[in-house]
C-alpha cells in the first residue's frame, strides 16, 4: 500500500513535470520562430525520450502497485 502511494505521488509529479517542460517547448517554438530550428529539434528530441522515461516509469509504478496487492 505504501509503495501504491509513494509511486502514484511520484508518478503525479513527473506528470506535471513533462506537462510543464511541453508547455515551455511550445512557447520557445513561437519564440524561436526566426532563430535556429535546430534548437527547437533537439528540444523536441529531449522532450521525447521524456515521455518515453515516464511511460517506463509508470509501468514500473505499475508492476510494484500489482505485486502489494
């Protein structure tokens, strides 16, 4: 039960982190508009693998939730 909570708390966290960090990546697009593309490419990039960490995570989240139950 207590690694339910640690993780979903954790998990939240992240979650609002990547919400935030593509908020930030949207605007710096609108900035950027005339400045180098590739800045906004390897933020994209970055951005990415984000996601593709939480997913991870959240499946880890998820298999120690399933073996408390």
């Amino acid at each position: 039960m207590h690694v339910r909570i640690l993780g979903t708390t954790l998990w939240l966290q992240l979650l609002t982190l990547s919400k935030f960090v593509l908020l930030n990546v949207g605007v710096m697009k609108c900035v950027t508009y005339g400045k180098s593309r590739d800045v906004v490419t390897s933020l994209e990039a970055r951005v990415s693998r984000l996601k593709s960490n939480l997913d991870t995570l959240g499946e880890h989240v998820d298999n120690l939730d399933g073996r408390c139950d």
